[in-house]
C-alpha cells in the first residue's frame, strides 16, 4: 500500500481558501467597502472575536440582509455600487 505525507500547513490553508466564501463588510452610512475576510474559518472566528458579533447573529445579517449595529452590511457578493 501507499505511504501519504501529512499535508503541509501551506497547502491546508490554500485548501480552505479554495473552499470557503468570502465575507464582505460594508459601511452602509457611507456606502463603502470596508473590510473582506479570506475564505477560511479563521477569518470567521476573527470577525466572531474582533467584532464581538455573536455566530447566529452573522448568519442572520448575512441571509437576512439586516444591519449590524445599524451600520455594518455583511455580504457574500461584492457590491459593485459601493466602492
């Protein structure tokens, strides 16, 4: 039988990045594009940690198209409108 080597850490992050979705935060006041995570769960658990935005709050303002604080757009598309 074969022998696999363990994956490097580079190939395991470049997989998560082909796999996951990146999530776009917005200043709906201003209407710009503030801040676009990678596609990795770390990026998640930053925005979890640094926002103080709780999961299920995400999810929300992300399939609900609802604002965070009554500022912040999250979105998995680009806005072409806001640059």
């Amino acid at each position: 039988m074969g022998y696999h080597k363990p994956m490097s850490e580079e190939a395991k992050i470049m997989l998560r990045q082909l796999r996951g979705t990146p999530i776009y935060i917005y200043d709906a006041t201003a209407k710009t594009l503030i801040f676009i995570s990678d596609s990795s769960a770390y990026a998640r658990q930053w925005i979890f940690d640094n926002l103080k935005i709780h999961h299920v709050s995400l999810n929300n303002c992300l399939s609900d198209g609802n604002l965070y604080l009554n500022k912040f757009f999250f979105s998995l598309d680009i806005i072409s409108e806001f640059p």
